[in-house]
C-alpha cells in the first residue's frame, strides 16, 4: 500500500494563509460542515435497503448488551464489582461503531464502553476485570487489538491518533477508532489528538457519544458549540452528526469514515446523539440533576425498540429469533453470576507487576513492605 504524505495533496489553489491581505482560508470548510440534522436509516426508507443480516445481528447483540448491562449494574449492588457505568441506551452507538471496524483495526475504548469491548471479541467477563477491582486490564489489548477500558478523560484520543500515525508510517492500512464522551471533548487530549490527526493526517475516527451529561453536568454548561461535530472544522477535518439511537445508522457512518480513513482520507469526528438512561455510574444518584420525563422521552427513543419495529416492517424478527435472542442475554447473565459469584483470586505482589522495566527504589521498597505483611498475616492463618 502506498503511504500518502498530505504535503502532497495540498491545494494549489487555495491562498497561503500567510500572505499579506489574504482573507480566503487555507481550506473550504463547506465540505467539512456536518449536516444540520443527524443521519437516520430506521424509520426511513433508507431501512428497506438495509442488510439483513447485519440487522438481525445488531438486534441480538443490542438485546445481549442491555441484558449485560442490567446484570453488571446488579452485581455492584451485591459488592461483586466495584463499580459499573452503564450503557443502557447507547447500546446502538457501541455495538454499531465497533462492528464496522476490521479484525486488524484497532479500538480506544473509555470507561463507559464495555459493550464495543465484547463486540471486538474481548470475553465478556474478563472486560469486566477492571471493575472488579483487579489492578490490571484483565485481557490482553493486542489479541482483539482493543486497548484497556481508558478511565481518564479522552487520554485514549492520543493513544488512537500515536498508533493509526504509527500504522501509515509502516504501511498498513490499520484505522484506529477512539470513543469517548461529550464532556471529553473538553479535554486539552481532545484538542492535541485532533490537531494532531488532522495535521498528520492519520487513519483515525472520533466518536462522541454525545449522552447528554458528564455526570451531572448537561451539555449546554459543557459546551457554547453549536454541535460537538462542528468542532470538527476548527481542526480542518470532517464532522458528521448521527441519531447514536439508530444502529443501522450509526454502521453505515461509522463504515464511511472507517473506510475514508484507510483509503488516505484522513481523520473525521462523528458525533452520535444518545441518551444515558441510568446513572452515570451505581456510585450516582440521576434524579439529583435531571427531571423524568427528559429520561421517559428518550426511552421512547430506545435503540432496541427502533431496530426491533424496522425488522419487523420487512418481517425480518420472527418469534424465533426474538427468543433466541432472549436465551442469549439470560445465558450471558448467568454466566456473570456464577463467574462472579466467588471472590477473584489476586496475588496482591502484581500490583508491582508491568509498571516499569527497571523498578525504582521507592517501587522496591513498598513491595518489600507489602511482602513482609504478607508473609506476617499468613503466619497468624497457619497458626
Ligand atoms: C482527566 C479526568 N478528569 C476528570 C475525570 C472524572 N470524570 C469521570 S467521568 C466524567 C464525566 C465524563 O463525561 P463524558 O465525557 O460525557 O462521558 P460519559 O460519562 O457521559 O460517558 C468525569 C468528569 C476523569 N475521569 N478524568
Ligand atoms: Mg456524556
């Protein structure tokens, strides 16, 4: 594959910006703008030529991420999971955008993204491994190509914009998707990553879950743009808007901007429109800061509920494929009980583990410390 320099695709035309008097831009930002309404497939005759089986699987994992969800969000209320941020309501958003990467590609999840986590291929449960207090990742990032559950805001922009630059240089034509939140765009990472891609021009895509909140802080008070996607243009790539509760739609823009990244296209930031229906996390407490009928409104938007009622407008969901669905999701719940059921068993020495080659001396000295209590408390239990 040819590795493209953007120096070479620089428009001969356009006025340098460092001309004395020039006023046109160094680029046409009408190409870049995002459409003044976010794009939508379900419920519009675009669902007709919708691949069914891409449908019908959306459904089922759609059906198993909320089912996952609810059993996770249980398990912390039993103490067996230190904590768990829900992604009921943004299941379509999760699923679709990671489904429309290639096995070779790479995913920069946050927190929140546990269910495009498992539809890389990451075991359900050992995603959960991080939550469960463990201090280690708990799979490994390079056997699915998903990097760690990224807590720290939009840390994860930069890591995805590092390894898709990496990638060109080689030439591969890997492409890196980064998720992270509204409030993330916030983030002084957000705004080095994007630079960064777009100077570079590197095969990445931004997508923004766009729920509404950052814990209890609504997006009117997060930010004065007039769509996280027009942030886009500040940095001289594309934003695109989409309905996050739309899974056919979020795939078919998601696929675009994946496969625009691998043809030498550059960077796009998409901005999915969603709704965060529970908590932020189990640790919050929503009606502290939101009203019900703002969470009933968006219920009545629910992204299983659309795809369901447009599988069934081409009768593409028969009872058979309702229940065996439903089978799946109680399956996978009750594997997460019985796994989770009994306490994990940690060797507390591999908090060392994996932090530098060479251990400082400060590192020494507490496992030093932690390894004499250890060895003390052992003693009591055998006596
Ligand atoms: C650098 C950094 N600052 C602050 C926090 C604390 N924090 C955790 S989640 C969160 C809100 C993030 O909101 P958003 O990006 O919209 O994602 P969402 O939780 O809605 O998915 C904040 C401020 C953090 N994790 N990292
Ligand atoms: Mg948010």
């Amino acid at each position: 594959m040819t590795v493209l320099d953007h120096r070479d695709q620089a428009d001969p035309d356009l006025v340098p910006g460092w001309l004395p008097g020039a006023t046109a831009p160094r680029t046409d930002p009408a190409p870049l703008l995002p459409d003044a309404e976010p794009l939508r497939v379900l419920g519009t005759p675009a669902a007709d030529k919708a691949d069914p089986g891409l449908l019908r699987e959306l459904y089922r994992r759609l059906v198993a991420g909320r089912r996952y969800n609810q059993q996770a969000t249980t398990l912390t209320k039993q103490g067996r999971l230190a904590v768990y941020p829900a992604s009921t309501g943004q299941e379509a958003c999760q699923i679709a955008a990671a489904l429309a990467l290639r096995e070779d590609d790479w995913l920069f999840p946050s927190y929140r993204d546990t269910l495009a986590v498992v539809a890389r291929g990451v075991d359900p449960l050992q995603a959960l491994t991080l939550l469960r207090g463990n201090a280690h990742t708990g799979y490994d990032p390079r056997a699915t190509r998903t990097a760690p559950l990224c807590t720290p805001l939009a840390t994860q922009v930069p890591h995805a914009v590092g390894l898709a630059h990496a990638a060109r240089l080689a030439g591969d034509d890997t492409v890196a998707l980064a998720l992270l939140g509204d409030g993330g765009t916030s983030e002084g990472d957000f705004h080095e990553g994007l630079n960064f891609a777009a100077v570079l021009h590197a095969p990445v895509v931004f997508l923004v879950q766009n729920n509404g909140y950052a814990i209890s802080v609504p997006l009117t008070r997060q930010s004065a743009a007039p769509t996280l996607a027009h942030k886009a243009v500040g940095y001289g790539m594309p934003g695109r808007l989409v309905d996050g509760n739309d899974a056919a739609a979020v795939h078919q823009v998601l696929t675009e901007a994946v496969e625009r990244a691998r043809n030498g296209g550059g960077p796009t930031l998409v901005e999915a429109l969603t709704y965060r229906v529970e908590a932020h996390t189990n640790a919050d407490d929503a009606t502290r800061y939101r009203q019900a009928d703002e969470v009933a409104a968006w219920q009545a938007h629910d992204p299983i509920r659309l795809l369901a009622d447009a599988l069934r407008e081409r009768d593409l969901l028969d009872d058979q494929l309702v229940a065996e669905a439903a089978e799946e999701a109680e399956a996978l719940a009750a594997r997460m009980r019985a796994e989770f059921h009994a306490d994990p068993d940690l060797d507390p020495m591999s908090l060392f583990a994996h932090v530098y080659a060479e251990p400082t001396q400060q590192l020494r000295e507490q496992a030093a410390q932690l390894a004499a209590e250890l060895a003390a408390e052992a003693e009591v239990h055998t006596r």
